[in-house]
C-alpha cells in the first residue's frame, strides 16, 4: 500500500484507509513513513540497533583504538 504524508494541523500519515500517526511533526511523520515503507516490503523490526556496514577501519581508527 502506498504511503501518504499530507499535511494537516500537523502531519498526518496514512496507508491504505488506516491512520498510522496524527497531527505530528514532519521528522517524525518521514520517519513512520519510512518505517511502513519498510514492512511492506518484508523488513522484521527486531529492535536491535543498525550495523554500520562503511568500509573497513582506517588508519585513524587503528591508531584510534591502541590508546
């Protein structure tokens, strides 16, 4: 189902008929948003934090992490 932000008092988002957030802010509403985009399309919150997944430590963090 596609997921709607509109704009109301605050913002409101919406997915197939169902209110998910109400007179929000708009930070807040993007990240629901987002959060439903996500399930819809097979993602598990397992309430864990995200891995970064950047390129390995450099030199900065080698020396970084010695002291």
């Amino acid at each position: 189902m596609p997921v709607k932000v509109r704009k109301t008092d605050g913002y409101r988002v919406s997915h197939g008929g169902e209110v998910s957030a109400k007179n929000t802010t708009k930070a807040k509403a993007e990240a629901q948003a987002n959060l439903l985009r996500g399930v819809a399309h097979g993602w598990k919150p397992t309430g864990k934090k995200a891995k970064h997944h950047s390129a390995p430590m450099g030199e900065f963090w080698e020396k970084r992490s010695k002291l």
